[in-house]
C-alpha cells in the first residue's frame, strides 16, 4: 500500500484564521509518533508534518492576526494566504491589506506570499 492514496489532494482551511495550526499539527504528530505503529497496518498515511511540508494542507489568515509571526516561525509561511473575500462584514475596503503591508514584524517576502503568491499557487492562476 502506498504511503498515501491521493498525494495531489489539497485541503484549505478558510474563515479560521492561522493560530491554530501549530497546535494542532504538534497535536496529531504526537499521535501519529505514539500510535502510529497501531495503525500502519490497516492504514497508510504520512506524519502530519508531512502532509504540511508537501503543500496539501493550507490555511489563511486575518493580517492583523498577533500569533502570525509565531506560526510562520514554526510552520513556514508556504501555506498560508491572505483572507481576502469581500464584501464581508469586518473587512475594511479599501484598506483591507492595511494591516498586512504594515507589518514591522514580517519580511517583505512573506507578506507577497500570503498576499497574493501562495494563493497563485493554490488556485493554480499563474
């Protein structure tokens, strides 16, 4: 059985903002470390770091969000895209990429990333 049965596949999570996701990504390697000998013989999967690692697991983020350094530090900022839809309710048109190219605390290079770049990507639009 192959490592894993549909290595293509991509899961976004939207709406969630990015704090979460390195909790819950230590969380499951946790489990994948502890028990993933159980498993491994009726199931096939990869560490879930890996599954990160690979591109199949996406997020966004609010920009003004205070743990997003903290994350793109752990996880890298390969994964993450701007939260961009409009209109919404708490979005700040036109200025709604204000707190994002404002950051001190985030390199030039990953604000392109998450605000425009890995979308491209996802979306396969470039």
């Amino acid at each position: 059985m192959s490592s894993t049965r549909h290595p293509g596949l991509r899961v976004a999570f939207l709406e969630a903002g990015v704090g979460w996701v390195p909790f819950f990504i230590d969380r499951l390697h946790e489990h994948f470390e502890k028990r993933g000998r159980l498993d491994r013989e009726r199931l096939a999967y990869r560490d879930p770091q890996e599954y990160l690692a690979a591109g199949n697991i996406w997020t966004t983020c609010e920009p003004e969000e205070p743990i997003l350094p903290g994350v793109i530090d752990v996880l890298g900022d390969d994964f993450i895209m701007f939260a961009s839809d409009y209109p919404h309710w708490d979005g700040e048109w036109p200025e709604s990429t204000k707190h994002l190219r404002n950051r001190p605390d985030i390199s030039e290079d990953t604000r392109a990333k998450i605000g425009g770049e890995n979308a491209e990507r996802f979306y396969a639009l470039s």
